[in-house]
C-alpha cells in the first residue's frame, strides 16, 4: 500500500512540474498578450497559402469546413449505410455507399482484387496520432514540433487527428484537462483531474493556439474540432484502449509492464498503443470519412512542406514509407506462424506467398524463420495509405487476426511488423518509397528534444508562430 500510495504521489509530482513548466514558459507576457500575438500571425487573403503562413480562409473558417461523408467500406460505415437507407433521424451523419473508385469487393468476402480506377484530385487525408501519456503532449508542443505540422503538413484537405485514452490515470489526466472531456459517464469529475491540471492544461493549449469550435460541426464523428493558428482543423478523440490481462487489464499497469520475452526494454504500453495503430484504428469511423490516412510519431517535424497524399494518388498506390528499417527476430517471433496460420484459413490470399523486394519477412524470400536475424519492415514514424485498401474486408480480416495473435503480446510486435505482412497477406505490393524527403531533410524525427529543438523550433519560428514561445 505504502509503495502505491508513493507512486501515486510520483505521478501527482511528475504532472505538476510540468504544470509549472507550461504555465512559467514564455516571455513572461500574460495570456491576452500572447493570444494577441497569435491573432498577428501573416495571412488573411489571398488566393492560397504560401508554405508556411497562415491560411487565407482564417480560423473561423477552419470550424465550418464540411468533411466527406462515412463510406460505407468498414464495418461501422455499412451499419451506418444501412441505418441511413431506413431513414435516419434528421441531422444523423450522412453515408454513402462507396464510390466506384472505392473498389472495395464486398461480395466477394475475405478475398477479391483491388484495381482502383482512379484517385481524388484533392484528396481528403486524416494525419493520425495517439497520446497515452502528457509527456508525449509537452514534447509535441514544447519542441516546436506541432507548429511545423500545422505549416508544413496540414491544410484544408489535411485534418490533424489526436486521439488519447478514455482511460483516466497519472499519465493520461492532463490530456483529458486539455481537451474537456473529464466528465465520467455517470457525471461528477474524475479524482484525479485536479484544479493545477486544468491551468497547466490551458497555458498548453494557449501554446498550441487552438481556438475550440462552437455549435453546429464543432463535434465530428464524437470528437472535438479545434481551429488551429494557421486556419486548419485538428480534432481530439477519446477513444478505449484495450489491454490484454497479460498487461494487468489497464494502461496505467501495462506501462509499468514488461515481459521476459520482450526484445528491448519497452513496457507493455508501447505495445498497445503501437499495435492500436492497426485493427483498431483502421476500423474506425471516422476514419472512413477521408481517402487517406497518414501516421506520424510525436517526436516528427517539418522543415519544408509535403504532401504525401497527393503523391500517394499521383502514383496511385496503396501505401507509403519513408525508410526501411530492420526488426530484430526477437521482435517478431510467432509471426511466421501467424502469416502461415491465416493463409491456411484463406486460401484465396496464397498467391501472395512470395514476398515483395521491400518485405523479407524472415531474412530471405520464403516464410521460413529458422536461421533468420533481422526483418524487413517500414519505419514506423512516418507512414500512410490509401483508406480504400486499408479498409476493406479483406484488409481488415488479417488485421484483427493479427492483432488478437497470442504472441504478439508475448513478444512484443508493433505495429511495423504489420503493414508489410498485411500487404503480402492479401497480394498488395503497392508501395511508394518517399524515403528522399528523409534524406533531402524535408522531415527530421527521433532526435533527443534538446538536440530536436533548435532545428525544429527554426524551422516553426519562420511561420512566426513560436517566436513568442521563447
């Protein structure tokens, strides 16, 4: 009990320093100052942005703007479809049924072909990010990090999407502060959720400069819509989180978690919130209203402006990366067994036996794993694909077997090993290498936040956005 209740006091701890750090960063300028500054952000007309200044439609606009409807391809959008043929309640969501460049083979069950005829011109891209943790908020906004996606990444077919446990604990308390969803199903407030929380939660998002939506369109698909300074939309997500009773059933124990079997020294969090990335954030809603979706890491920034949708449809492909990288067999152990184990369940997948040049799963071209060292698989931290793929059924089938694969959990799988075995499991070697921009310095990710933060906060002071942040 004694060590609980130390712990505890640790968290509390932990939470108020960075409290103090939010609300003490600065010039010392009260908030209405700092607020003034952000309303001086460059921009205001025109007819398009210039990288890195703020958009010409202002942030007002950025609350009003219509997303695309729920397509009918995941599982939830067909219930939706469905409901809506009976004749939805006005002011229900519209669906649609997929498009005819949506191929997404319904009849055809766990098998089928993806031949897309075409992409959208301007396709609608949902940027995708889970924080489990304050400390993975205060390094995105206090590296300048945040500030360079909203210059360089995001616009107004671009939307920012964070999502954040429904789970309240030490370490997820400040993210419900900050984004106003501390009310408990049953009312009242969360014991954890502390008067000091609230100010430093309101002195991050003054940092952020987020500008919360009211009435009409304020909330999509159960998220919040927030206008961001350069006139974009983010939207913050609650969403659950489940965690295998290998982990002790909650977040807050999978993070003090960690396994014999594991390859490194991560805890069981990193696990599931990796692994979150897959089945159950490709069979989410409101995921289904964009074309694409792009995965970033927290500790990602832009130096230059990039559009990876554009290039995915312009190539036509079903996903992008932006390296290779090599996964030690520790780090994969049991997936050759769960790649044979689905293929026997679905014979219509074993044409795809062969892997692609960028997918070696065991070391060599066969799905044997005796003698292997390393594995191929794609850098995590920067990722995407098409929604249409990514979506369908037969996708889908493969990555709840994944996902739910015992020895996943047992050792340690993320979701890198994932997207490749996904892409052979169901013959889809559609891949665009845009590993240039990493190596012409377009991006930079990974780096410690001290060495991080002059390159980054650089890169966000140009915009004239964190200039009042020093």
């Amino acid at each position: 009990m004694l060590r609980s209740r130390e712990r505890k006091a640790k968290g509390f701890a932990s939470i108020r320093n960075v409290s103090k750090q939010v609300i003490h960063q600065g010039d010392g300028s009260s908030p209405t100052a700092k607020a003034s500054v952000i309303r001086k952000l460059p921009g205001g007309h025109g007819d398009a942005p210039v990288d890195g200044q703020a958009a010409p439609h202002g942030r007002r606009a950025a609350c009003s703007i219509r997303f695309p409807p729920i397509r009918a391809f995941s599982k939830e959008g067909a219930a939706a479809a469905k409901e809506a043929a009976k004749g939805a309640a006005k002011g229900a969501a519209k669906v649609t049924a997929p498009s005819p460049n949506d191929v997404m083979m319904r009849k055809a069950g766990s098998c089928g072909v993806w031949v897309p005829k075409a992409y959208p011109k301007a396709p609608w891209s949902a940027v995708v990010l889970l924080l489990t943790s304050w400390h993975q908020l205060n390094h995105l906004v206090t590296s300048g990090n945040f500030a360079t996606w909203d210059a360089h990444l995001l616009d107004t077919h671009t939307t920012l999407l964070l999502f954040y446990p429904r789970e309240v604990n030490a370490n997820s308390a400040l993210l419900h502060a900050a984004f106003g969803e501390e009310a408990l199903e049953g009312g009242g407030r969360h014991p954890l959720l502390r008067p000091f929380l609230y100010r430093g939660a309101e002195k991050l998002r003054e940092q952020m400069g987020l500008q919360a939506c009211r009435g009409e369109g304020s909330v999509v698909n159960y998220c919040n819509r927030w206008s961001t300074p350069f006139g974009n939309v983010l939207l913050t997500c609650l969403t659950p989180i489940k965690v295998p009773t290998l982990y002790g059933g909650s977040l807050i124990n999978a993070s003090k978690t960690h396994l014999p079997s594991f390859c490194n020294d991560k805890t069981g969090e990193y696990v599931v919130a990796s692994k979150w990335y897959t089945a159950p954030m490709l069979s989410l809603d409101v995921i289904s209203r964009f074309d694409m979706w792009i995965k970033l890491d927290y500790d990602v920034c832009f130096h230059k402006r990039v559009r990876p949708a554009q290039a995915l449809a312009a190539q036509r492909r079903f996903f992008f990366h932006t390296a290779l990288a090599e996964e030690s067999a520790a780090c994969t152990a049991t997936s050759a067994e769960q790649f044979s184990s689905y293929l026997d369940g679905h014979p219509c997948n074993r044409s795809s036996a062969l892997a692609a040049e960028w997918h070696r799963p065991h070391g060599n071209s066969s799905l044997s794993s005796k003698g292997a060292k390393r594995t191929k698989c794609f850098y995590g931290n920067f990722i995407g694909g098409w929604t249409g793929y990514w979506q369908s059924r037969r996708l889908l089938n493969f990555a709840k077997n994944w996902h739910n694969w015992p020895g996943g959990w047992v050792h340690r799988w993320t979701d890198q090993n994932f997207w490749p075995s996904a892409m052979q499991a169901t013959a889809a070697h559609s891949v665009l290498d845009l590993s240039r921009w990493r190596r012409e310095g377009l991006f930079q990710h990974g780096l410690r936040l001290g060495k991080m933060a002059a390159a980054c906060k650089a890169s966000a002071n140009a915009t004239g956005f964190l200039g009042w942040m020093q």
